[in-house]
C-alpha cells in the first residue's frame, strides 16, 4: 500500500531557483528538444544529474500514439538501467493503477511502500520487486493535466538536498515541455489539409528516408526496400532508426502508422 509525500509543483518551489542550474540539466535540454533522443536524456538523469540520489532505473510513461486522451499509459522511453533483462517488455499503466492517481494530483511525490511493491508488465507478469525502494513519480503536465508521468525507481534512505529538489524541479518543467511538443499525435500539423501539409524535408527527412518511408507505405517489405534502393540491410536499419526518431515512435508498425496520420507531401 502506497504512502505518498507530495512535494508540490516543483518548477515555483522556490521563484528565486533558476531553471537551468546544471551543464547536465542544458545537455538534457538538447537531447529532448534538439536530438529528440530521449532515452539518453533519461541515461543523462540517471547517471549525472541524479547520480548521488540511489536511482536505479527511470521510465517515461504516457499514453499510446493517438491514444492521448485515454487508454494504457505505456514506457515509451527507459534509461539504460531499466531495460536491462527486459528486451521486449513494455510496463503498462492502467487507469486504475495507483501510480497514474498519484500522477494525477499533477505534483512531484514520493511514494513509499509497506512491504513488496511489484512493476507489472503485459500479461501481469512480475517484472521487479522493491521492497528496498521507494518510487519518485514525476508528472508530465500538459495544459496543467498529467499526461504522463517521469517514474524514478531509487533506493531508500537516500535523503532529499536542496539541489536534488531544484534539479527535479528542471526535468519536471523540461519533459513536460518537450516530450508533448514532440508527439506526433498532437504536432499541430497532423491531419491538416493537403494544401497546408508539411513536406518531409520540413520534418527532417534526408531524401533517403523520404524514399524508404514512401516504400514503407507502398507496403514493401524490407528485402524489396533494399533492393529498390540498392542499399544494404546495416544500412537500412541505419535509416529506419533515423526515420523512428524524427517520427518520435520506437517500431516498425509505429513509424508505418505515424506517416499514415501525417500525410507527407
């Protein structure tokens, strides 16, 4: 049973902290607004900001792609830690799930627990137990709900500092910015007419992956789009990696589905 500690919002604990009080916390900012490479803004929190703090995994969770208004809040992104033995495995949050109530309040709380506590993944099966750890939620606010929600898993008796507070306050404010702003499901230029679509190249597409992600939507196979284009497969999973991170998806249905909504010029 969970005993939260909410700490407030934490972007006006203090008015006199600036946003920005960390080189991490800067390189943090890029690697969600400039390089959208989330997983490494997440390694970043993991490993420099919060390094003294007893973290040993982080997960974004959020809704599925156009699913924002409803439905399972899934790890979209995770730090390195967390997906360590856990290829494959997605946490899922259902809307009953005590996680995403805490989340809800819209306030950066700890939430301890009274014996075992169990991260469940699809199909229930158990993925971790923390009876040594405490979770910190931080949740990702869009026009002032949770949305989403930062999941710090750290272990116990590591006591809060000034800085630690100031510095959650920054990735509060950062990821609930940046992470919407590059959803694609609510990029303001989804679903618009024809005549006011936007190009790939106005997305960032190189001519390359224009050419594979037109194929894609052709239906083609990966063997076909190689021989299409004449290019290699270490290539080709080059590019597709590419294409997955400018479209903010993480598979290959994902990125098929994305540029189905968007309709490219």
């Amino acid at each position: 049973m969970f005993e939260p500690k909410n700490f407030g919002f934490l972007p006006f604990l203090d008015p006199a902290k600036p946003l920005l009080n960390s080189v991490n916390l800067i390189e943090v900012l890029a690697s969600v607004d400039i390089q959208k490479d989330f997983g490494r803004a997440l390694d970043l929190l993991e490993f420099s900001i919060l390094g003294d703090f007893g973290v040993t995994h982080i997960s974004l969770l959020a809704p599925t792609l156009n699913q924002f208004n409803g439905g399972d809040w899934i790890s979209c992104h995770q730090s390195s830690s967390a997906m360590e033995g856990q290829e494959g495995i997605t946490l899922t949050l259902n809307s009953a799930h005590k996680i995403r109530e805490i989340a809800s309040s819209g306030v950066v709380s700890r939430a301890s627990t009274n014996g075992d506590y169990s991260i469940y993944g699809e199909g229930n099966d158990e993925l971790n137990r923390t009876e040594t750890h405490e979770i910190i939620c931080v949740p990702l606010l869009y026009n002032l709900e949770a949305k989403g929600a930062l999941v710090i898993l750290r272990e116990r008796g590591k006591e809060f500092s000034e800085a630690d507070l100031s510095h959650l306050s920054s990735v509060q404010s950062i990821f609930s910015h940046f992470y919407f702003k590059h959803r694609p499901d609510l990029i303001p230029f989804s679903g618009l007419t024809a005549s006011a679509q936007k190009s790939f190249q106005d997305v960032g597409f190189s001519q390359l992956q224009e050419r594979i992600a037109r194929l894609l939507l052709d239906g083609k196979t990966d063997k076909q789009i190689r021989s299409s284009l004449g290019i290699a497969e270490e290539k080709l999973e080059e590019e597709l990696q590419f294409i997955s991170e400018i479209l903010f998806v993480q598979t290959r249905n994902e990125v098929i589905e994305e540029l189905s909504v968007l309709k490219l010029k």
